[in-house]
C-alpha cells in the first residue's frame, strides 16, 4: 500500500505522461498476449487526436494517482461510465493503486454523471482483478480489431 498517494483528474500538460505511462505498461504486461494488429491499434488509441480533444473539452474524464509528485497510475472513463483504460506504472504494482483509482472513478461516475452502472472491457490481464472488485462477466472474452478483452460490469449498491 502507498502512504501518499494522490488522485485528482489530470492537467492538460500531463495527457502525455498519462498516455506513456499506459502505453509502456501495456507493452509490459498486456503486449505479449496480442497480435500485432491489436499493439498498433492500442498504440493509436493512446495516441489518438480525437481521445485527447475529448479529454480538452471534458468528454474523457482522466485520473491520475500520483505518489511523491510522480503519476504512477491512470484511469480514462468514457461516455460517462465505461473504463476505457486502467494502467499502474509496473514499479508500483500490487500496492492497491488501481483499486483507489477505481474506487476515485465510480464515485465521480455516480455522484457526477449520476451513473449507477459502470463498465469495462477487461483485458486478459485485469479480469481478476475487476472480479474482486465486484465486476461481473456480461460475454466471454471476445477479440476486435486484435484487442482481446472481457465485457464486464458492475452496479453500484
């Protein structure tokens, strides 16, 4: 667990620090079990245009935690209530940074959006962790454009 962690939406200047963080934590831990088509289109999709006007016009809700002064770890959630990417920084893995980021999410999905659902596309890697949670199945794994992932879900009590 870090003693000193904060989360707090990030900063225009920071969108690239939050997208390398998921993009080499993704070439660590989710890579080896893709295709090549399914890299270069995550890599587009960190790198994406689009993503980051979304993000400028406060359509893409961004967080970051943050230990030290240094971003170790990001959740992006779209359309109000689907996790779109959940990446830690791998030197601070198992430390119950993802859950806060999580927890920090749902809490401004429902209080915010006044969602009380939220959604994601689990990959491989993550399912286990989104099971204990509290995110259910709603598919089997399934593979689009080489991203395999698992539809999941989770209401809120």
């Amino acid at each position: 667990m870090v003693e000193e962690l904060l989360i707090r939406k990030i900063y225009k200047t920071e969108w690239e620090e939050a997208m390398r963080i998921a993009w080499d934590t993704f070439i660590l831990f989710e890579a080896p079990e893709y295709s090549k088509e399914g890299i270069k289109n995550f890599k587009n999709f960190v790198n994406d245009p689009i993503l980051k006007q979304m993000f400028i016009e406060g359509k893409y809700l961004t967080l970051a935690a943050f230990h030290n002064g240094l971003m170790v770890g990001v959740i992006g959630v779209r359309n109000e209530n689907h996790i779109s990417l959940l990446f830690v920084d791998s030197e601070f893995h198992h430390r119950g940074i993802a859950t806060k980021l999580v927890e920090r999410a749902k809490e401004y999905v429902k209080n915010e959006y006044h969602r009380d659902f939220m959604t994601v596309n689990s990959s491989p890697y993550a399912v286990g962790f989104y099971h204990k949670f509290g995110f259910y199945d709603t598919d089997n794994e399934l593979t689009t454009d080489g991203i395999r992932y698992t539809p999941m879900l989770i209401n809120f009590q």
